[in-house]
C-alpha cells in the first residue's frame, strides 16, 4: 500500500495535507523551512539543516516551549519520512519541512501562539546529472535582494524576492538566476548559493545582509577548510565574477551545478570545481 | 442559525478554514491581503482596497486568468461577507481577504499556477475610541524594514519584519510601534501608516522604497488635498517627529490614533489630527 503512494505528508506528526486558513504561517509567512535530499534512505547534511533550523526559530523569537514541540514533531516525522522513502525504492527523494507559529491572535503579536505548525513531506526526486556535469547557464536577474540583517541567512517563509526573481526568466535556457542585493553585491543565486574561483582562490558572497545560509555552502566551506583553503567570505559586485576562472552555484538538492554562462562571460567546468563535486559524491551529501 | 456563528470564512467561495499545505501563500508568503472596516453593513473604502488588491497582483505578477479568477471570488464572498455582518447585528466587523497564487509546481517559479486561492472571512470588531480620543504612546522598535522598490507599498504576505517587530514589546502600555528603514528614515508603524504636523503643514513618509501604502493613508491625502492642503510626501529620519507639533498613526480598522509620546518627545492630540478625525466620522470610513 504505501508504496503505490508518490509521496507523504505528515502535520504535527499526523498524516494530512491541510492547515488552518488562520495559521501565521500563511498570514505573514512566520516561519521557516528546510529542504534536506535523502539518498539510499540517508538524510544528507541532517545536522546541517537541524542546526539552521533551531538558530532560526530562536532569532525569530520562538518560545522554548514551541521548540520542544517542533522538535518533538520533526523526530517523529523525519522517522516516518526516511522509512517511506526506503520503501518507495526511488534512490533520491526530497523531505521538506515548514515550521510556522501556528495560530494565534489578530495581528502581527505573537505573544501567545506557542502552538507551532510542523509539516513534514516526502517525495521521489531525480537528480540532474546532466546539469552536475555539463554545467548551466545563468540568468541575470533584475529582482534585488534587500538588505536586514535581522532577516539575512535565515531560510525563512517570506521568498517574494525570490519568486519575482525566478519569473524573469521561462524555458530551460537558464537553469537558475543570479541575484545581487540593493547595493549591487552578488549574493547568490535565486535557489542556490554561490562560489567563483580566481588564481585558486575560492569566493562566496558575504550573507550578513541578505540571502541564506544554505546547507552546502557551509560543507564545501568546511570541507574545503579541512584541507587548508579557506573561502574568502566577500562583498563584492558583479566584476569580481568577470574575471573568475571558474564559477559554479549550489543547493542541497541540486549538488554543485558549474556555470558556463552569465552575461557575456563563458566558463568551462574548472577543476576546482570539479574536486568538490568529488569530495560530495565521496562523502554521499 | 447564522446569528449565532461568530465569524465566516469563505475559500474560494465555499465555507471552509482549510486550505492545502501546498499552497504558495504557505510556502512562499507568495500572496496578498486586504483589511477592511466593515461599518453598518458598509465596506469602508473598498475601492480602495480593490484597487491595491489589483494593482499588487499585477506587480506579483499574477496572469489575467488568475486574477479574473481571484475577481470573481471576491465579488461573490465580500456580498456573503456582508450579509453575515449585517445578520451579526455587530455596529462594526473585520473583513480580511487573503489571496495566494495557490498551488503550484515545486519551487519558486510559478508558471502554471493558475488557480489562486481567495480567502474571505468576516468577524466582529470593537473599535479602541480610547485609543483615538486620547492617544496612544508608540514604541521605538529596533528591527528595521529592508528597502525594495520591487516590493514597496504591496499589502503582500511576506511580514516578518512586522512580526519581529511587534515582538520586542509587549504590555499596555505601546499601542504602536515605529519601524525606519536600513537607513534610518522614517517609514511606518508595525500596523499603521505615519503622519506628522509642522507647522501647520502635513508630512507622511515616502514609501517607494519600504512600506505598505494604506488605503486610509491615501484617503487622508486626498481629503486633505481637497481642501487646498498638499501633504508632503518626504524622506526624513527620526529628528523630522521631534520637530512636530502633532504626530498621529492610522489604518482603515484603527482610524486614527493622536500620538501622545514617542521616545523622549510628548504631544497633546492636535487641532488638525482633530479635523482629520472629525472628516473620517462624517465620511464613515
């Protein structure tokens, strides 16, 4: 039976797709999410995304109280996601969670909403191999990102940006599209982070004022830390990307996807790219 | 029987508080709102509202299909809306709509999400005529409202910097708070549009770059510049409402609040916030 379904969503550990119209979720986008690849029944980065979580419900001032509950629901629920995905013997399915306030009072007070919302979905997801390989081209998106650095890192629900950056663009010419904040910095890409690389230098964009922490940025930071070469953590505009040697953005669902195009510069697939991408596959996030 | 129920929701014009875990308006904030005074079976406004409404999902994005669509619920919930608020034999109601993209494709691109959903719900509300009478004392709030042309005076549901906001206070003794930008120049309240007298003359913010352009913001302007008073629409930091000799806060539900303190600064409630209050009792907004 549960393998003839395509997918599972579980709300507050129990299996439904529908929330209340009242939850501040919808009303104001109060909350957060995290999207985490399970591979061969593995949660890739789970500590990772756990991490980012509980400092998000924190900044956004979640009771201690709520936390308990969400983390009480997400262990049930990530344990019936992974089981589900075993048993639907696809080798990459996608988990997301959403966490909200829940319901509470009129208005944007939330003193007293201590009941928060956790959905839990599974779903089959098939990698983009040809993507991972071959590399993609990047849209330039007019869409800025603007600047809070009491929002900025956060994977937070409020992605307007986001989706007026990603209607830019249709058609498969463009996998994905560059975004820079109001002041003209390169942040990241409208689903993914981003690193270029310049005399053997790896960059990434300075994410204090704008854009999120993703999951893999900070394991290719680590990784690459690991092995004595630190990412230059940076603002800077679009230039730096003109004379980089090699450019690739990244996600935790996607992988790495090497960039061979934006604007009027092209790239090949670099090296330095190409050993993490290695060090990915190797280390199976 | 309808007597007796304290308030109505209406998704997509059939009863109903539930709405599908999918729905970009959960996932994305990817929506809008509207709240409007419904006074002796009377939307106050409601071109306005209609307006903003339209005008946000164009700048959204939203097709011509959708937003016949989004149209055609409304026009059907606000006539139910109404008829319940009547039968609540409730002087004054809320009614809120909130309009989403619904559901789509996985991710932020939204090409093919064509069905949006429309919620419309109506409850009694007690206007605060305390609140209006004396005045109010607003609080400084710390969290800053990022600036976004592409997003500016959009009633949409992305409000998390409202959320954080309101919460760095709590008691009685604030009905308000005020939010600057990141740079420092005066915006809005957490849940009001600002207003401030100098000499005779009126001020309110500009909101090209940050807020929310309110519908009663927009009548007091144009009922202001009916009689020959321009209100200047200006960009100014913290220092312009020390100078002021009235300061008031407004929204279409609350009306309009005389600000009595702000930080170290006291107001008695003003011969012209008076006038503005005496033309939206005769106006019946």
């Amino acid at each position: 039976m549960l393998s003839r379904m395509k997918s599972l969503t579980l709300i507050n550990s129990v299996e439904s797709d529908l929330i209340s119209c009242k939850d501040r979720g919808l009303a104001y986008g109060d909350g957060l999410f995290e999207t985490i690849k399970i591979l061969k029944g593995n949660p890739c980065l789970l500590a990772y995304h756990q991490e980012r979580l509980r400092q998000g419900l924190n900044r956004l001032g979640f009771s201690q109280q709520a936390i308990t509950t969400v983390e009480a629901h997400l262990t049930a629920s990530i344990e019936a996601a992974i089981q589900f995905a075993i048993n639907l013997d696809s080798a990459c399915c996608v988990m997301k969670w959403i966490v909200t306030r829940g319901e509470g009072v009129r208005g944007y007070n939330s003193s007293g909403a201590d009941h928060p919302t956790v959905i839990v979905s599974v779903a089959p997801y098939v990698t983009d191999l040809a993507k991972q390989k071959q590399g993609v081209r990047v849209f330039d998106c007019n869409t800025p990102l603007a600047r809070n650095p009491f929002l900025s890192g956060l994977k937070h629900l409020n992605r307007l940006e986001q989706v007026l950056a990603r209607s830019e663009w249709d058609g498969e010419e463009y996998a994905e599209g560059l975004m820079l904040d109001t002041a003209g910095n390169l942040i990241e890409g409208t689903m993914s982070n981003l690193f270029w690389v310049n005399a053997g230098v790896v960059y990434t964009p300075d994410l204090s004022q704008s854009g999120i922490e993703g999951t893999l940025r900070r394991f290719i930071i680590q990784s690459l830390s690991e092995t004595g070469q630190t990412v230059q953590i940076v603002t800077l505009g679009i230039n730096a990307l003109k004379e980089a040697d090699e450019v690739f953005v990244c996600n935790s669902l996607i992988g790495v996807w090497p960039v061979v195009q934006f604007l009027d510069c092209h790239w090949d697939v670099g090296s330095i790219t190409l050993d993490i991408q290695k060090r990915l596959d190797e280390a199976e996030v």
